[in-house]
C-alpha cells in the first residue's frame, strides 16, 4: 500500500517510521545520508498539509532513557534539511509526545525521542510489543512505513503498529525495494555480488544465497582471511573466524559445483598494526608474514575486481574492501567503487548497500549518482539479498 491510499491528509495525523540511526562523533553527525534520504516522503506529506510525527531509533540503549542516544541532533539537522523546526519530544509516549503532538500544524514536523528508550519496542513479547503500538497508534490517524532500514526488525514501532493503523509503505521503502529486487528477482548477467567487511558470520545466510544466484562472488575486507584460511593459506595476524574455516570450504566447493566464481584478493596490504599510520607492505595473498595484519586488498586485487565487474549488467556490493578510514588502507575500496561506477556507465545496474559502503562511498568522495542505487539500509538489505520475507514489508502487504 503506498501513501496514496491513505487518502487525504490534510490536518490528518500521520506518524512515520524513519531510519535515522546515522553515525556521531559526540554529538556531531558524521553521515547525514539517512536523513537526508527520508526527506522525499516527509515532504510529500508536509506538502500534503499532514501534522508528521516521525518516530526513528538511534544506537541500541537498553531500554531505557540514555543520554547518549538521544535524538537530539538529528532533529536538528532534520530541521535544517527540512528547512522549519522540528521540535523533539521528551520521550515517546508520555505527556510530552502528546503535547507535542498536539501542538503541531497541518505541514509541520515532529520528532519523538528514541523508540529504543522504551523497552517494549524491542520486546520478544508479542503482548509488549502490541502494548505500545497502541499507545503509539493514539498519537495518530495513519502511519507511514519509511525507515527502510529497520524493516528486518519485528519491532513495536516498525511492525506491531501497521496493525493497527491505517498502513502503507513511505517513497524511500518503496524505492529501495524497487531497486534490490533487481538483483534478488531475475537479475540480468552477468550478475557480480562484492562482499566485504569484517564478519564471514555476519553474511553466512547471504553468501549460501548468492551461490545459487550470483555468477561471481568478489571477497575482500576482514573476511577474506577466513576465505584465505579455508584455502590453506596462512593469514599472519589477520581477522580470522577459525569456527567459520569448514563453512567457508564447504562454500567454495557448492560455488564450484554451481558454477559460482568466487574471487579473491591475489595480493594484500599487510601492516605491523592496526593504526592509520602502521609500516605496511603489499605481499602475495599467499605470502601474508607472520606477525603482520591484512588491513586492505592490494593493487593487483583492485585491478582483478574492477575487471570482474567490468561486464557485470548486475552488480552488488556489501562491505568495504579494506579498513577505508584509514587512507593507506583505502585503495582497494576506491579500486571497487571506481570499478562499480564503470560498470553502471557501463550499461550494468549497480546497488550499493549497508551502511559501511555507503559511507565509505561519500567519505571517499564518489559522487552517489555513478552507482544506480545506494541503499540505506544495512542488515535490511542483506536480508533481502538473502531472500528472506522482512517482517516490516509483509505487514505492509496484509
Ligand atoms: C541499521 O543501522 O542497520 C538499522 O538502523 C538497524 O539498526 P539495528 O541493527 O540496531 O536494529
């Protein structure tokens, strides 16, 4: 259902579930790129002469009001990009949010504070959770999915609460899931899946999916040493999921029996330590020493991927290649990117999603329209890679 069958919704309350769990330093917002990507939807409805109530996490508090995880900053900068203030409420259903709430005029914007200080937002308790959709529902006449990025999340304020409202799916859920179901319905190939990041265990039910779909897996970041391990290999210091080593074996034997191809780094940046300033030489992925640690796939790598991707009419990628923020670490994430933007000029349709590649993307410069899609959401987006049914979608649907 999309925000057209809620009707007309002029002085109408409308809460809406955004994602704005963006990275800070303090209280600095590093990315602003989730707010910024709610804005489409929270203007329709501005526009519409909707009273907005926005509703959104930040962090993982206990439960429990936290300081730290306020959402202090983010209604600021919310009320910049928006250009009108957006008033915070103290809490998320208390006396505060319903004053808020009925403060607000048809166009304006309100912020209520983080759902996660309320400890039935999270709860496994079907009866918890459902206390405080309805609670939430009593602020409002209809409610707007929009926070792409928690529709993996059977939560209070993402699920529970579109039934019992009038529901439907904001302009950003309905985008994202335009764009990665291109990859995870029939995708046009060759289609070519970059996977990086820390964690092999992070990405096992998305790696067992993309051999029975992908045509080539590409693997950087932390994860390759369990790649590299499973191979025989020895990975000196490096990250390395001893408990993951058979998975990983068991994986590049299906992708051989399917006809996967699963790319490795054939040489790696190897420092003395992790730091931004750490000695570092590029060594063979076969001659990592003893005692250095893999901080980024090497040149020849950077060249070897962005030719995997050169022909790819499908492409996407997950995970950072190597620990980007540190710029002598960088080279292999911008050798993806540079390689991804090619490929989309190309002809190919490329996603990028999770939060670190995203990030690394604006951090490192590129300019967002070389990619076709740059998801917002992390664990939601590799969850439909996975092709799992998100909670968050399904209610929608009903
Ligand atoms: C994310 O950052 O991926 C989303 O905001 C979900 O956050 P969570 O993993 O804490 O539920």
């Amino acid at each position: 259902k999309t925000i057209d069958s809620l009707g007309d919704l002029r002085g109408k309350r409308v809460l809406v579930r955004s994602d704005f769990n963006v990275p800070l330093d303090g209280t600095t917002i590093t990315d602003d790129g989730r707010i910024r990507a709610a804005l489409p939807t929270l203007k329709r409805l501005t526009d519409a002469g909707a009273r907005v109530i926005v509703m959104a996490h930040l962090g993982r508090p206990k439960g429990t009001p936290d300081p730290q995880y306020s959402l202090a900053p983010v209604a600021a900068r919310l009320g910049e990009l928006l250009g009108q203030d957006v008033v915070l409420a103290e809490d998320l259903v208390g006396p505060s949010a319903k004053k808020t709430v009925e403060a607000l005029a048809d166009g304006q914007v309100a912020l209520l504070e983080n759902v996660r200080f309320d400890a039935r937002e999270t709860s496994k308790a079907d009866a918890e959770r459902a206390e405080l959709a309805g609670e939430l529902a009593q602020l409002a006449d209809a409610f707007v999915s929009d926070g792409f990025g928690v529709v993996h999340r059977k939560q209070a304020s993402v699920y529970d609460v579109a039934q019992v409202l009038p529901a439907a799916a904001g302009d950003l859920v309905l985008g994202e899931v335009e764009s990665l179901s291109k990859a995870t319905g029939d995708p046009e190939r060759p289609y070519a899946v970059v996977l990086g990041g820390s964690k092999v265990s992070d990405k096992l039910g998305v790696i067992a999916n993309l051999l029975t779909k992908a045509d080539r897996l590409l693997i950087g970041g932390g994860m390759v040493f369990t790649f590299l391990a499973a191979k025989g290999l020895s990975v000196g210091n490096s990250l390395l999921e001893e408990d993951q080593i058979e998975t990983v074996k068991g994986y590049i034997t299906t992708a051989e029996e399917n006809g996967v191809e699963i790319v490795l780094p054939v040489d790696i940046v190897a420092a003395d330590s992790f730091a931004a300033d750490a000695p570092h030489q590029v060594v063979g992925a076969d001659e990592i020493p003893d005692g250095t640690i893999g901080l980024d796939i090497g040149p020849e790598s950077g060249k070897l991927f962005a030719d995997k991707l050169a022909d790819a009419k499908t492409i996407a990628w997950n995970g950072p290649m190597g620990v980007f923020e540190f710029e002598a670490f960088a080279a292999g994430t911008k050798a993806v990117a540079q390689g991804i933007i090619e490929a989309t000029a190309a002809g190919g349709f490329s996603i990028v999603g999770g939060g670190d590649s995203a990030a690394a993307v604006r951090a490192l410069g590129f300019d967002e329209a070389g990619f076709s899609h740059i998801s917002t959401g992390g664990g939601a987006s590799l969850e439909l890679l996975e092709g799992k049914e998100l909670p968050g979608l399904t209610v929608l649907a009903d």
